[in-house]
C-alpha cells in the first residue's frame, strides 16, 4: 500500500490568513501527480477540490489551490473563510489500493 | 448531474454479511467510462477505499478486505452492490458509494451522502 502522511494534523488560522497542509507519501513512493485533495465538514461525504495534484475541480472558489508531485504535495487556502472550517484529505490513486491521508482538521484561530 | 445514495440496514450481527445498495440517478451504469467505488469512514477516523466496479463488470478491490468483499451491477436498475462478509466491530463505519471523474482519474467527484452501518449483537 502507499501509505500517505499529512501535517500538521490540525491547524488554526484567523479568518483572511493562510492555510497550508502537507502531504508526502511514505516511504516516498512516487506518484507522480496523482493526487487529490478532498474537504469534509460534519455528517457531510467528501467533497472534491483538487485533482491531478493542482487542478481544481469545476465551482471550486481560487482562494484553494495545490501543487507538488512525486512524493511531497501542499494544499493552500489563501484566504479561510468560516465556511472553510472543515477536514481537508488527501487522496494518492496512482496505485491500488487507493488510499487516504489521516486528514487535517481546520478551524478559526 | 448524477446522485449516488446507499441503502441498507443500520445494524448487521457479527459474523453476518453486510450487504448494501448504492442507486445511481442522472445517468446509466452502463454507460462506459466511469468506475464505481465504495469507500468507508470509521468515526472519528480517515476514509478507506473498500474497492470499484467498472460498467464492464470489472472489479478491484483493497487487498485488506479482498477475501471478504464483492462488489456486483444491477445494470437494469441502475445499482450496484457491496457485500462484506463475516463483518466485526471493526466493520463499524459510514459507508459511501463514489464515483471516479472519469476512466484513469481516480479521485471522486460525485459522493452518495453515505449510510451508517453498525455490527454488534
């Protein structure tokens, strides 16, 4: 399995201040540029934000953005929002089993 | 826009076969080009990919559950199923069904809003 990893395991920013996460593949495994960043909030499923390590899918506001490939990836809210408050995955599907990061819990400083 | 929603029962006795239905809405399985996947969420926990079906009836599935699962079409109601078997306590999760962008871009952009699943006795 390609085990994934991301950091910190949460984060608190002001609201208008940048977030950033990271997430690398363990034992550094490359996988190119497949990967994908979800956001999930309460009794919701995943949402998806970014595919292909640094596309963002269609309706998905610009203050969200991504980029890496190979073995280190980072994910950047430019600009949190209350509505932005949630857990942010990360998604490795260049092999199978496909597989998840622990996720990073978001909230307001 | 396509919608995904799972059904089953809520509560599945150990040792039992956990078996549910995710209903596809706004375009057909049979369609090509797209992987269906299941993909479960312990509480409090990460998100597990459990495995996919392809409009051909291919499958694949996560090595940790592989003896156990199977994941089947029901082309003429627009379905498909997941069946775990000999569940545990440890099968315990909110169950999702998803599916793929598009054939070769295997992250999920269309999510059913998921079905909690309980084992216990």
């Amino acid at each position: 399995d390609i085990a994934m990893s991301q950091s910190p395991d949460s984060l608190s920013v002001s609201l208008g201040e940048r977030a950033t996460i990271t997430c690398k593949s363990r034992l550094s495994t490359n996988i190119g540029n497949y990967l994908a960043w979800y956001q999930q909030k309460p009794g919701q499923p995943p949402k998806l934000l970014i595919y292909w390590a640094s596309t963002r899918e269609s309706g998905v506001p610009e203050r969200f953005s991504a980029s890496g490939s190979g073995t280190e990836f980072t994910f950047t809210i430019s600009s949190l929002q209350p509505e932005d408050v949630a857990v942010y995955y990360c998604q490795q599907y260049y092999g199978v089993p496909i597989t998840f990061g622990p996720g990073t819990k978001v909230d307001i400083k | 826009q396509v919608q995904l929603q799972e059904s089953g029962p809520g509560l599945v006795k150990p040792s039992q076969t956990l078996s549910l239905t995710c209903t596809v809405s706004g375009d057909s399985i049979n369609n090509g080009n797209y992987y269906y996947n299941w993909i479960r969420q312990p509480a409090g926990k990460a998100l597990e990919w459990i495995g996919r079906i392809y409009t051909t009836g291919t499958t694949r599935y996560n090595p940790s559950l592989q003896s156990r699962v199977t994941i089947s079409p029901d082309k003429s109601k627009n379905q498909f199923s997941l069946a775990l078997s000999f569940v545990t306590a440890a099968d315990t999760a909110i169950y999702y069904c998803a599916r793929d962008i598009s054939t070769g871009t295997y992250a999920f952009d269309a999510w059913g809003p998921g079905t909690k699943v309980t084992v216990s006795s």
